[in-house]
C-alpha cells in the first residue's frame, strides 16, 4: 500500500487482499439473509428508494419491474453471520485502513458495515458524494474516518462500478460541511472507474468524490461498505439509529473473531 498515493489522490485500490473462500462463503450467507424476514425488516428497500429518488434508476426502470422484497442498503450482517465477522476483523483490512490513516491497528474502531445492493438490470447509480460530514456517523475531523469498499463478487463496468475523482479531498474540511456545491460535469469529465474483482477492495479517503452507475449487467452487484475511525475520535453526525450498528465503536479485538 502506498500512503503516498492515498495522501496524493485519495484512494488506493488493494488487488487481491481478502481470501476469495471467505468471499464465496459470505456471498451464499448473504443470499440466505436477503430471503430472511428479520433481515429484510431492518434494510433499506429498493422500492423505498426509487419512490424517494426515481431520477437515481434509468428510464427502462419503473417501481412495478423492482420485486418488493429487493433491498438497497442491507443492514451490517456481521451479527447475522460468523463469515462476515471473519471477513471484518480481516487483519489485512484493518492493515491497511491503518496505514492510510497513520495509526496503529489498536486505534481503530468499527463504525458501520454495510452491503450497497445493485440488482442485475434494475440497480440504481449512485451520486458524486462525499462521505465526510455525512449525517448518519461522521467524526468532527475528516482524517479521522475512513470507509472501504469490498464486492462480493467480480464486476464488471455494466455493473456500476464506484468511479472517483483523483484528488478531489484536497479541500478544507469546513467547505464539505459548509455544503461545498460538486460540479457534475466537471465529475464526469475527470472521473476514473476502479475495477474491482473479488478479493480486491477500495480505500476512499472520507473527503474524495466518489459514484457510480446504473447496473445494465446480468449481474447483481453486492458490495461491502466498512466505515472505520481513530478510537476516541470526536463526532459531528451521530445519529440515533448508529448506535445501533453492530459491534459500533468495537476495536477489531472485541467484534470477536480473529483471523
């Protein structure tokens, strides 16, 4: 891992750093919770998102073509299942949000994990954002956060892959909170897409720019976001509902298993 290059551009991309076993086993878990009623309670629905934001799917997608029980945003599964809470105390994860972030392994917590769902043909694209001053969790200082993306499976570009702007957190952290406006054809001319292949995953620095598209493939698109913080970190956003992520504000030692 180069800090350099998360220093300089705001990402760094990790080919290869998850065993694709685990992967596999955790891609079958999460097939078996999507279909779990006491799963699919606490996730947020594809249905839900389309009647918010209909301008997020293409125009060939309409609510009646989404199955009402298809789900966006799948609540953390590491309570769910013991292979995901292999997956994310992975000591090369943690390794290398370590590194980016300049501290040792110790001085990292959990904040949240999640599972982005994009269906085969009907998955939305998601937005330039940045994930600093967030309202769900977000620390006071942007160094101190950082968020990895993890597929579950190899995409391809029809699959909407996360695309950045190359050293778009260089900007001060006040500006993101005071709403800095981003300029979406200036992010469509500059933006680079980031393959991703199972066992590969992405560090974003919590003031890059970042998206992605819709999923036209014939394949489902299901990717891990893991957001991670500097223990005793301070917090802008801390919404009710963050408190109840699992294992929130855990070291690696305490969410239990160790690799």
């Amino acid at each position: 891992m180069s800090e350099h290059s998360f220093e300089k551009n705001g990402y760094v991309p990790a080919k290869g750093l998850i065993d694709k076993s685990l992967l596999k086993k955790c891609k079958l878990e999460f097939a078996r919770l999507i279909a779990e009623p006491a799963y699919i309670k606490q996730a947020m629905m594809l249905r839900s998102l389309f009647k918010q934001s209909p301008d997020k799917f293409s125009h060939e997608v309409s609510i009646d073509s989404i199955p009402s029980t298809e789900i966006y945003i799948g609540h953390s599964p590491i309570e769910f299942s013991t292979h995901f809470r292999e997956l994310i105390t992975s000591e090369q994860l943690w390794g290398l949000a370590a590194d980016c972030l300049k501290v040792d392994v110790s001085a990292l917590v959990l904040n949240l994990v999640q599972i982005i769902r994009k269906p085969a043909r009907i998955g939305p694209r998601l937005s330039w954002h940045r994930d600093f001053a967030n309202k769900y969790i977000s620390t006071i200082h942007a160094n101190d956060m950082i968020r990895i993306l993890m597929p579950l499976q190899d995409y391809v570009d029809a699959c909407g892959a996360t695309a950045v702007i190359p050293a778009s957190h260089h900007v001060q952290d006040m500006a993101v909170i005071n709403k800095l406006a981003i300029d979406e054809s200036i992010c469509e001319q500059n933006s680079r897409i980031i393959p991703l292949f199972a066992g590969d995953v992405l560090a974003l620095h919590a003031k890059l720019i970042h998206g992605g598209g819709f999923n036209t493939s014939d394949i489902d698109r299901d990717q891990l976001v893991i957001q991670l913080a500097k223990k005793g970190a301070d917090y802008r956003y801390w919404e009710e509902a963050a408190k109840h992520e699992a294992f929130f504000l855990c070291s690696r030692n305490q969410i239990g298993v160790i690799n």
